[in-house]
C-alpha cells in the first residue's frame, strides 16, 4: 500500500474520481487500492482494471469518462478553511477505524483532524427518548467527556444530538459522523449544533459532498460511529432500534458494549436489556465505563466530581417544595404514570394535581409522556 503522506490535489482527484465510480462501494475501492496502491494508476494505465474482478462495476468503462464535474464540485468544498479529506493510506487515518473489515477509503472531515486519534466512546440510542433517556445520555456525556473521552455519535434525533449536547456543554470534545455529505445537515434542525461542533470538534463523512440522506447511508455511517471507538454506549433502545446494528458492528469490529438498562415497562429500553442478555456490560454509572476500559484510557483524567447514575439520582423529593409538592413527588416514578393514578394515590385533588405537573414540568422535574401521563425527569 501507498504510505505517502495527505496527496496533493493532483493526486487527490483520481481518489475522488474513483469515489464517484458506479457500483464501485468501499469494498470495491478498499480492493483496489490492495492491489494496485496508488489510483492515480488506474488512470494512467487502464487495463489495470482487467485483473481487479470487481462484481458490481464497470470500472474499465468509466474510466473511460470519469466524473471529472462532481471532483470539481468536491474540490472546492475542500477548498475551505477546516476541510479535510483523509485517505486510508495517510498516516493521519485512525488506526481502529482502518482495523474494521470494511473502512471508508476516503474521510471527508470539517473541523480538527487530530481529535480523530482521540479515545473516543460511541453514544447511541433512540431518536424519540424519555425525557430521562434524553437527560442520561446528557449528563453521561458531560462527564465522560470531563475525563478527555471524546464523544462519537451521529447527529440523529433524540441521544444522538443529547450527547454531543453534553460534551459541547462541559467543553469536551466530540464527533459526528452523518450518513450525508458534509454541505448539508441532516436532520435539518441540527444546523446550528452541527455549527458548534466544528468548531471544537469534528463533523465527518464518508460520502462525497452532494450526498443526500439516502436511506441505505445510515448502517454504513453506523460502523464508522463503532469503528472509530474504543466502546459503543446504548442509552436507550427499543428491539428495533437502529442503534442495535451499531452495537453489532461494535461487537464484530471487537469493541466494548455497553447499555444502561430501565424499567421493564418501558418499550425504550428492551433493546438494552437485549444487549446485556447478549453479553454487553451493564451501566449504572459513568464510573462503570471508564473502569471497565482500564488501561486503555490510561491517560485520561479521573473526575473530581461523583459520575451520574443511570436514572435514580432523583428519586428522594428536593426540599425547596412545600409538602404537596413533595408528596407528588413521592409518587412519581422513572415509568410514565396516568394523571388518575396519580390524584388517587397522592390523596390531592385533581386541581391542585394538575397545576403542580405544569410548574414541575416547567421546572424540569418532571415531564409528560403519551396518553396524559407524567414521569420524573430525574433532576435534584
């Protein structure tokens, strides 16, 4: 393989020319590049392209007629302060990410290429959490982050975008791999957090600028999330969970899985309980994280502040409310209750019950969940 540093914008092209390739995919690309080394001489000699034997690609005939047009496009968006692109042969590649069966040939990067040789914990979950689901991935974020992990997630809705939150709160560093090209944002909304990442961390990308959020782009994004992580971390997951494809990748790439696990009522979390009868390390605090990765965080720095539990830091009622208020309380748990069962158990009227859920719902204590019912966020 070719072991030259970053190429220039000569050679550089002929790795995005090949990019474009029809069919080609990153297997394709990656046993190319096995064979050959340098794409650059694919295209000065052609025939090459005869011994490569690749199944879904007329690469011989593109060749013929490169996409020249989209390499322009692709080079000027490189063409821009904190833009990157990172070929698998270049020393700056991350080493865990290369280890993985099937790594992206190029990495489209914006932002701080050296945090991708960071220890990084992958953070996945639902796109639609609890409203505790949402504060866990947040405060676990935060401090994990405090101890010099960087946070890897992919933008999504829901613990994707709570635990990029909770790193960029504490000034930690993180990185947002996306199943798009890096002009756009995707899902809209997160424009503005996509913005504060890049400018202490990383938005990157396999795919060329242009892309849009194709359906099939997400699995793909989902092992590069894995691949460049000592850990993947699922907050919380339904069995459907896309985030249980990146807890397999993670498990076939020989990484750590963790999950924090719930209230057998609650549908978010069966995907975790799953992963742990499969054999993921069960989650109660940061602490758990960072000890069970031992030697390989070595450097990091242990927290002077006691890490988070997983959801029973607010179980005790908080004394600054009067004592309807803390009865309330009392019978609010981390499982959605109904409003009835609450004015029933409670002993308070249905008045008073429902104007005390706005202002703790305001607060932050407490937030609603489908079908008039109300759960305890979690907050002391």
């Amino acid at each position: 393989m070719d072991d030259s540093p970053i190429p220039n914008s000569e050679k550089l092209k002929f790795w995005l020319a090949l990019v474009h390739a029809p069919g080609l995919g990153s297997r394709g690309f990656n046993h190319l590049i096995g064979q050959i080394g340098d794409p650059g001489a694919l295209f000065q000699q052609p025939k090459l392209a005869d011994r490569l034997e690749l199944r879904n690609c007329d690469l011989r005939g593109y060749l013929k007629s490169p996409d020249w047009a989209s390499v322009e496009q692709d080079l000027k968006w490189l063409d821009q302060p904190g833009r990157h692109l990172i070929p698998l042969t270049d020393p700056c590649y991350p080493p865990l990410l290369a280890a993985i069966d099937d790594p992206p040939p190029l990495l489209f990067v914006h932002g701080n290429p050296d945090l991708l040789n960071t220890p990084q914990l992958a953070m996945v979950g639902s796109r639609n959490p609890s409203a505790s689901g949402r504060q866990t991935a947040q405060d676990f974020a935060r401090h994990l982050a405090r101890t010099g992990l960087t946070i890897t997630s992919g933008l999504a809705l829901g613990i994707d975008a709570a635990s990029h939150q909770g790193a960029l709160d504490v000034g930690g560093t993180t990185i947002a791999v996306t199943g798009t090209g890096l002009d756009r944002v995707y899902p809209a909304r997160h424009r503005e957090l996509a913005h504060r990442i890049t400018e202490t961390g990383i938005m990157l990308s396999e795919f060329p600028p242009g892309t849009p959020p194709r359906p099939g782009n997400f699995p793909r994004r989902n092992r590069i999330i894995s691949g460049l992580s000592v850990g993947t971390l699922v907050v919380e997951a339904a069995k459907q969970s896309g985030s249980l494809i990146t807890a397999r990748m993670a498990a076939e790439q020989g990484r750590e899985i963790f999950a924090i696990p719930g209230s057998i009522h609650n549908p978010l979390v069966r995907g975790c309980h799953a992963l742990i009868r499969q054999g993921a390390k069960l989650v109660e605090t940061a602490s758990d994280i960072i000890e069970e990765l031992g030697a390989m965080l070595g450097s990091l720095e242990r927290p002077d502040q006691p890490l988070p539990e997983s959801g029973e830091s607010g179980t005790e009622p908080v004394q600054q409310w009067d004592e309807d208020y803390q009865r309330l309380l009392q019978h609010l748990g981390f499982d959605p209750i109904p409003v009835d069962t609450l004015i029933q158990t409670s002993g308070l009227t249905a008045e008073s019950v429902s104007s005390m859920l706005i202002l703790l719902e305001l607060e932050g204590y407490v937030a609603s969940a489908p079908g008039s019912r109300y759960v305890r966020t979690g907050k002391t």
